[in-house]
C-alpha cells in the first residue's frame, strides 16, 4: 500500500461546476499537507499548504484536511478551462521529506 | 506502483565544497527525469531536463557549469552542485517520467551550505 493514494483520473467536469479532488494517507505523523498544480512541461505550483488540520481558502481554492481520517480535500469553485491541469498532493512530517500523491489529471470542459 | 528515491535525504556541507544528489526510479525505467529547486513554501522550480545518454537541458538562468546533471543510466541521475555556497542551500527535488508521461516525484534533498 502506497503512503499516499490519490486517484488518477481524468476526471473531465463542466465549466463553473465544484470540483472535489482527494487524496488519502496512511502515516498519522504527516502534518504538513500541500496541494500542487502543474501544467504539460512546467514545475508544479504550490496552490495550497496546511498545517495540521482543518480548512484553508484562497479564493476559489479550499483545502481541508481530515487527520482523524487521514483524508485531505481540494475543492475548486467556479471551475475554469484554465484550472485544466494535473494536481498533486503532496504531504510531510517534521523531516520534511515530501510524500506525494500520483497526481489527478483535471479536466475542465467549455 | 511507481517509486522514486532520492540520496542523501539531508546534507550540510561547508562553502567552497562539492555536493552529489542521486535520483533513483526504483521500479521502472526513465528516460527523462527533471530537477526542480524549492524554497521554503514556495512552488518548485525547473532547473533542468535530465535525458538518459545525452547532455541535459537546463532552463533560462540555470548555471549548467555550477549544477553538473549526469542522466548515465535508465534508473539513475545525479545532480552535482560544484563549489557550494550558502546562497545554493534549497530543497532539491527530482521527478522521473514513466512512459508515456506519468511524472513520479522524489522526497527531496535538503542542501545546506554553512
């Protein structure tokens, strides 16, 4: 079992629908939690970074993390063509060594 | 499924020193492998493509002559940072590309030079 399982994908939804992206895990001493984005031949992006649990929001962007289900969540509001994309999550305990997640490729549709 | 390792996992290194950071694809074999830098918090940054056999290809403002990339086999590349300086302590991180194109990250190298 991987440490952290996250579905591949695609997932392909309509323009302007919420989008639910997850990944779960399975090592309790995680604390840090990160979601990234990466477009075709670029580095990823971090979009998001938690610490410990609960939900964050930066604008159309919210993570929550469930450590009592070792559960992480990225919702998108108001989906663009432009979040099309592959986003990974990635996850750390105090070594810092990142865990992350296969990647789900996200699939905006006009 | 798909595993990439990185060796050391933390270095901490004088000024003036060489330092080599090894990325393994440990189950599958990878022709490309990329090297990415990350500050604290912030996105990761391409340095550069790693081909296997050939020269790699590093990105607009990368000093290919200070961050020696060696792709010699399928499985493995090396990163060497040449006559480290503080200014080069990051978070390296390297990805493997299995055929076709799943990107496989690697847990990162923490490079400190004092």
């Amino acid at each position: 079992q991987k440490e952290v399982e996250q579905d591949p994908g695609p997932l392909s939804v309509p323009e302007g629908a919420i989008v639910s992206l997850n990944c779960t895990y399975s090592n309790s001493a995680f604390q840090y939690f990160m979601w990234y984005r990466q477009y075709s031949r670029k580095g990823p992006e971090l979009l998001m970074y938690t610490y410990s649990s609960g939900n964050k929001e930066d604008g159309r962007f919210t993570a929550q993390v469930d450590k009592s289900s070792k559960y992480i969540s990225l919702f998108i509001r108001d989906s663009q063509p432009s979040d099309s994309a592959t986003y990974l999550c990635a996850m750390s305990d105090s070594n810092y060594q990142l865990i992350w997640g296969a990647g789900t490729k996200l699939i905006i549709k006009p | 499924g798909a595993v990439v390792s990185q060796h050391p996992s933390w270095v901490i290194c004088k000024s003036g020193t060489s330092v080599k950071i090894e990325c393994r694809s440990l189950d599958f074999q990878a022709t490309t492998m990329f090297w990415y830098r990350q500050f604290p918090k912030q996105s990761l940054m391409l340095m550069a493509t790693s081909n296997e056999g050939s020269k790699a290809t590093y990105e607009q403002g990368v000093e290919k002559d200070k961050f020696l990339i060696n792709h010699a086999s399928l499985t493995l590349s090396t990163l060497t940072v040449t006559s480290a300086h503080p200014e080069d302590s990051s978070f390296y991180i390297c990805s493997a590309v299995e055929v076709p194109d799943t990107q496989y990250f690697g847990p990162g190298t923490r490079l400190t030079v004092l």
